[in-house]
C-alpha cells in the first residue's frame, strides 16, 4: 500500500494538468488518516469522505465535526435519503453497468434495466426496490440533492466545478471566528493562501477599528472592506474611504434614545448603536434609518448604508463582475447579500435558515479554496 505521503506527491503531480478530487472511507475507530490526508493535500483539491457502510451511527459529534472540516459534504453521507417516485434521475441520465453487460439505474437498485451485449429490450420505466439512496452513487442522482451547485457536470465523480473569483468579501462575527470570539486559525491559514490570487475584504457590522482589531493577524491579507453595515466603506489599493453618514434630521430624531452609542469619523456619525427595546416605534419606522437587529442590539445607519451597498461601492470603484465576487455570512445580517450575489456561502453551523437556503453554498472558510479559484494569480502573470 502507498503511503499517504506518495499519495499526496501523486495528487500534486497530477493536478498540474487535470481536475481531480481524492477520499476516502472515514473508519469510526481510526480517523487519524483521513485528518492527516486532508492535512497534507493542496488546500484546493476536494477530498471527500465516505462513511463507512453499516457503521454510520457509530461516528460521535466530535467525529463528525472533524470529518466536516475535512469534507463540507459528509453529513450528507449520514442522512437517510428515503426513495419516493420520481426523486432521482438514475436510468435515465446515468446507468451503472456490471461486468456481464446488465444495466442498471444506479449500483444499488438490482432491477435490470437490459443488457448491452443481448441489446434486450430496456424495462422502462425503471422500478426501484431500495427503501433509501444511502451512498453517494445513489443519492447523487435525486434532484434535491443540490449537489450539481459544488461540482456541475463533474458532480458522479465529486469533482468540484470551481467558480472564478476575483473579490471575496468575508462577514467577521461567526464567520471567520471561533467560539472566543477570534479569528480561527483555520481562517488565518487559509485567508493567508486565498489572497495571493482573490482580493479578500471584510462586510461585518463592526466598525472599522474594532473589527481590524480583531482581525490583526489577517490584517496584511485583506483589501478593505465594508464595516458598520456600510457605513464605513474601506479600499486600501485604491486609498478610498467613504463614509455613509446619518443626516443631521436623522441624527436628532435618534438623539431622543436613551443610552444610545454613537459612533462617528471625523465629526460624521456612521452607526448608532441602542437596546431594542428602548427603540421608540417611530424610529423603526423612520424611512431615513436602516435598523439591523443583532441580538437585543440595534445597529442604526443611514438608509443609504448597507453591506450589499458597500460591496457593490468597492466592485465599482475596482471594476469587479459580479459574477466573479464571492459573499460569505453566517446570519440573518448575510442575508441580503447572499441573496444577492450568485457566488455565495453561508457557514456550516450558521442558525439562519432562511440564508442557508439562498445560499449556493453551505461552508467554512477552510473550504472555500475546493470550490473556487482566483482570477488575480492569471492577471497579474500577463502583466
Ligand atoms: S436507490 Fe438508486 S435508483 Fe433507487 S431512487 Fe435511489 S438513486 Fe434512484
């Protein structure tokens, strides 16, 4: 047997010139393979893991969370995907063929559809006799399976179909962090990697000092960002700063709130910040003010700030398509943007179901890499 070293050597050989993923079976008493393979792969190389057949109620919550930092995907091998009429498009769009010739919907229905040597005539429609599509050559084949958004044509061999990326804009709180509140180092490790060929900037509703605070140590890596929920708008390649500032009638219509915070840049208020329930109703309703809930704390900007307004300021003021930005959130504060952007995840863990819903994607920055490739590398070679 190779060892997972010459495997690794292999994969970097052969990436140069063709699109492949590797994997693997995650044994629940052993998985110190499948971290130490994800470890040493290229961090744009897809691995996924299969649970072990017959063992998937054996993996432990830390188990499966690991397994999910390696492949964004394998909680799907532990779901139970029930067979009903018409779910899947195995028989059709794909068979499975043996050996001998004998077709077959998918390599676990064992009902016949002909056979190519005997050219006998195919049992369409096709019956399927399994209570579930319980492995990826099954469940990969059902129409809600929404596995064609992470690989496209290459979805029967998990080989991603990566988006081309120019700007990747990055909310902070829940996203980049871990559970005290910092940048994880995953983040760190692979923002680190992803901005050598994606201009990487922040869309978080902290103000900009507070969050390059928090992000010190990606602090080289990033473009700039949107901050405040857009009140702030930062590019340091361009030097451009705006500041998207509540009216001086909007200013004293929030003055009245009591134990408001405010938060102002050279004398120009950005962001107020005021418990939810001290907010008189017709604050909530003034059309000057955009009121962003976060958690019993009001963020209040101008109506004319936003992240979305934010992003789409920077895509201007650089030229990037929107075709080529990348969004990623993790809360109902994402949602709008990942609405908006066609390129987009929320994280794994994020509670929102609405964003994970819109989202094309459901990962983790440590993912990110799999699924998308940088324009910015190929630019600047021709330069
Ligand atoms: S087991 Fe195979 S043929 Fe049956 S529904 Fe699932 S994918 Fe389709």
């Amino acid at each position: 047997m190779v060892s997972i070293d010459e495997f690794v050597n292999k994969v970097n050989q052969l990436k140069a010139s063709i699109d492949l993923c590797a994997g693997i079976v995650a044994i629940p008493e052993d998985l110190q393979d499948v971290i130490e393979l994800r470890k040493k792969l290229p961090k744009d190389i897809y691995m996924w893991v299969n649970a072990k057949e017959k063992e998937k109620t054996r993996y432990t919550d830390p188990q499966i969370k690991s397994l999910i930092h390696a492949d964004p995907l394998f909680s799907r091998e532990l779901q139970k995907y029930r067979v009903q009429y018409g779910c899947c498009h195995a028989g059709t769009n794909n068979v499975f063929i043996r050996a001998n010739g004998d077709v077959f919907p998918c390599h676990i229905n064992k009902n016949r559809l002909f056979n190519i040597y005997t050219n006998s005539r195919p049992a369409l429609p096709f019956q399927c006799d399994k209570k579930f599509c319980d492995c990826y050559l099954a469940y990969s084949h059902r129409s809600d399976s929404g596995l064609d958004r992470y690989f496209g044509d290459g979805t029967p061999v998990r080989v991603p179909n990566k988006k081309q990326i120019e700007a990747l804009f990055l909310d902070v709180d829940g996203t980049i962090t871990d559970e005290s509140g910092n940048v994880s180092e995953k983040a760190i490790e692979h923002i680190s990697y992803l901005k050598d060929n994606i201009r990487v900037y922040l869309a978080t509703s902290l103000p900009f000092h507070i969050a390059m605070k928090k992000c010190n140590r990606i602090k080289n890596f990033i473009s700039g960002g949107v901050f405040a929920n857009g009140g702030q708008i930062v590019d340091f390649g361009l030097n451009y700063r705006q500041i998207v500032s509540l009216g001086k009638q909007a200013l004293e219509a929030v003055s009245d709130i009591p134990q408001i915070r405010i938060y102002q840049e050279n004398g120009l208020v950005y962001k107020a910040l005021a418990f939810k329930k001290l907010i008189p109703p017709h604050i909530k309703s003034d059309s000057r003010l955009k009121l962003t809930d976060e958690r019993g704390l009001v963020s209040i900007n101008s109506n004319e700030a936003g992240k979305l307004e934010g992003i789409l300021k920077i895509c201007l003021e650089n030229g990037f398509h929107e075709d080529k930005v990348f969004v990623m959130g993790n809360s109902q504060n994402d949602l709008e943007v990942i609405r908006y952007f066609k390129n987009s995840a929320a994280t794994i863990d994020s509670k929102c179901k609405a964003l994970k819903e819109q989202a094309g994607y459901s990962l983790n920055i440590e993912h990110l890499a799999m699924f998308v490739t940088g324009t910015l590398g190929a630019a600047r070679s021709t330069e």
